[in-house]
C-alpha cells in the first residue's frame, strides 16, 4: 500500500487502520497497489468521519472498480461504509 505524499495514516483509529489491511489485500488480488489519498488532512464535510480519525480514501483503480468496491464491502463487512465517488473510493469505520 502506496500512501499519497502529505497524507498520515498515523491518527486513524484502530478499526480504520484494520481497514487498511483489508483493502491493501483487495487491491492486491487485482494487481493493483492501493493509494491512500486523504485520511484526516483536506477538505470535507463538517460531520465527516474523517476529522473522526475513522475514514480514508483510496485513489480509483485503472479498471474493475465495481468489482472491486464490492469485494471490499464484502471484506469489511457491515461495521465499515465504503463509497464509490467521482475520483476516489471513500471508506469509513461507522459501526451504527
């Protein structure tokens, strides 16, 4: 796993950082090498659970991103919210 230049995983809370391993795993079956691109640092939604230390986001694979998101789902299983956006995949320990 790849971690963008400016980004610190070091915060994140434990359940999240347990998602990293899942998703280098994942990225990993699909020869691609997962990047993470913002944890706590950059700009996001005033209730976003990343200034929770319990979301990161993960650059878009070249292709079978579909198939990809849902395997994480699958994996990460239903304490976790994974989120396909425009330009990256947003995921987030939210165990309600």
């Amino acid at each position: 796993m790849l971690i963008k230049l400016g980004v610190s995983i070091e915060k994140l809370n434990r359940e999240a950082r347990r998602g990293l391993e899942v998703v280098a795993a994942v990225f990993a079956e699909f020869n691609y090498e997962a990047i993470v691109t913002s944890t706590y640092e950059g700009n996001h939604s005033p209730r976003s659970l990343h200034y929770a230390n319990d979301a990161f986001d993960v650059r878009l694979p070249p292709d079978g991103v579909v198939k990809i998101v849902l395997e994480l789902r699958e994996r990460l299983g239903k304490d976790f919210d994974v989120v396909l956006e425009k330009d990256h995949i947003h995921i987030e320990h939210d165990p309600e």
